[in-house]
C-alpha cells in the first residue's frame, strides 16, 4: 500500500495569494493524518478531498504561530460537522496542551452561541492533546507514527514524525536546521519533507528580521545533504522562504541536487507524491 503526500500549504509566513500556510496531508495505512495548520488549512483540506472529521490525527512539528494559526478553524469545523461528541485527537511537543486551552478559551463565545442556537447540538468541542516526547511512537489504524527531536532553538521543543506503513516510511520535519536526531529518523525513508530557505536570496534583503531566520531554519542545501546522509530516496521540499515566483522552480532544484542525486520534488499548493 502506498503512501501519498499532499502539500496542503507551501507559503512563508508572509501571506501569499497564491500558497497557504504550512500544512501537509499524509494518508498511509488507511490513516489521515494532517501535519502542521497553517493559514488556510481547511481551504486545502477540502481541495484535497478530506473534511476535519474524517482526520484520525493532527500532528503539530512545533508551535510556532504559521504553523497553528488555523488550528482553531480545523476544531470548529470538525466540532459543528461531526454527529456525536468526537474527539479531535491532536499531538504535539511540550506546551501543545497550552495552545490548545488557549485556543477553546478564545471560541468559548462561539461555542455557546451554537449550541443555544442548534437543538441538536449539546457537546462543546472535544479535543484530545498528547505531548509527544523523542523516541515515543503511535499507532493510526495501520500507520505507525514516531517522534523524533529537531533543532529550531530557541523554539523548544520541536519534532518531525516519521510515518510507517506496508513497509514504506516518510519523515516530515517542520522548521529547523540539520542534527544527528533528524538524520536518524530520516534514515533509509522512501520520502523526507522539508521547509527550506533560499539563503542567497535572503542574504540579499537588508532587513534584519527576515535575514534572522537563516540561522534556524534548514536551506535548500540543508535539507539536501540530510536526505543524502540518510540515505532517503525522495526529497520533498516545502514552505518556501522568501516565497518561490511561479518559474522559479527550476533554480531551487538544482540547488539541491547539488548535493542529492534522488528524486526532488517541490511545487505548488496540492502537490501530491506517492511513495
């Protein structure tokens, strides 16, 4: 059974009118699983033929806010949609429990208008959080989720998940900059997820707060050398720094295949790999 990869959100932080916020769709050993909800979360999920109730889990690599902003979105939808108290089950690092308090405190308006308002509609949102740790692993139907530690100090602690199932593994690793943890968990995947930056084209803008972000998060070459050291056969890059114009494909490309001699992959918002 395959494994197929949906890059929900390719965007940076900066809004795009083209690319949303980073987001990836994983669905492997009848598992659904969403990676990360950034801005326009449910807008992709929809375009990719998935509705919040039908997620067996939310994954969060870190808690950074492009990577949560719609996160309360992803609750309230599958909240008003499902047919009976559900729990939405969402995994994350330390403090995910306290993004996820602070994000039920804030609809509490919301959710009590609805449930004065639909007769049929007795529960609030039910949602389940557990804080993964490095090395813990779970289990979605068939696919069997395991945690690993990533670097992107000062945000502590964040993690990439490497999806097993009928043989076949993906990594998927949020923001941050190659370590030896990051190198273990990729090692011998059938695909590794990146986001990257362009460090030349970062360089290049005197602006200080954008160019402090070289320093934790991954480059295209980065990301390149992990997946060669790890023996990874496809390279998935994603949640491109500055933005990537349309055309531009090509010369991101050939920067990691500089270093990486397997199949590259990179693109628009709904790219879809099949491992």
């Amino acid at each position: 059974m395959a494994i197929d990869i949906t890059l929900l959100g390719t965007g940076s932080p900066i809004p795009d009118a083209n690319r949303a916020g980073a987001a990836t769709l994983v669905r492997a050993g009848g598992a659904t699983l969403l990676v990360d909800c950034g801005r326009g979360v449910l807008m992709r999920l929809v375009a990719a033929g998935v509705l919040p109730v039908m997620l067996d889990a939310v994954l969060l690599t870190h808690l950074h806010s492009d990577h949560i902003t719609d996160l309360n979105d992803v609750i309230t939808t599958q909240w008003v949609i499902s047919g009976a108290p559900t729990p939405l089950r969402v995994f994350g690092p330390t403090r995910t429990r306290e993004v996820v308090d602070g994000t039920l405190a804030a609809l509490a308006p919301d959710v009590e208008y609805r449930i004065t308002h639909h007769d049929d509609l007795t529960w609030s949102p039910q949602v389940e959080v557990t804080e993964v740790e490095p090395g813990a692993s779970c289990t979605f139907r068939d696919a069997v989720v395991r945690v690993g530690a990533t670097d992107h100090r000062p945000v502590e602690p964040s993690v990439a998940y490497r999806v097993e199932a009928e043989g076949r593994a993906v990594v998927l690793a949020g923001d941050g900059v190659p370590c030896e943890t990051l190198d273990a968990l990729c090692r011998g995947a059938d695909a590794y997820v990146q986001t990257v930056l362009r460090i030349d084209m970062i360089a290049a803008v005197p602006n200080p707060r954008l160019q402090d972000v070289l320093d934790y998060h991954s480059s295209v070459e980065d990301a390149a050398k992990t997946a060669t050291r790890a023996g990874v056969r496809t390279l998935v890059l994603t949640h491109y720094i500055p933005g990537m114009p349309p055309g531009t494909e090509d010369a991101w490309r050939e920067l990691a295949a500089a270093h990486f001699d397997g199949e590259i992959v990179l693109g628009d918002d709904l790219t879809t790999v099949t491992v």
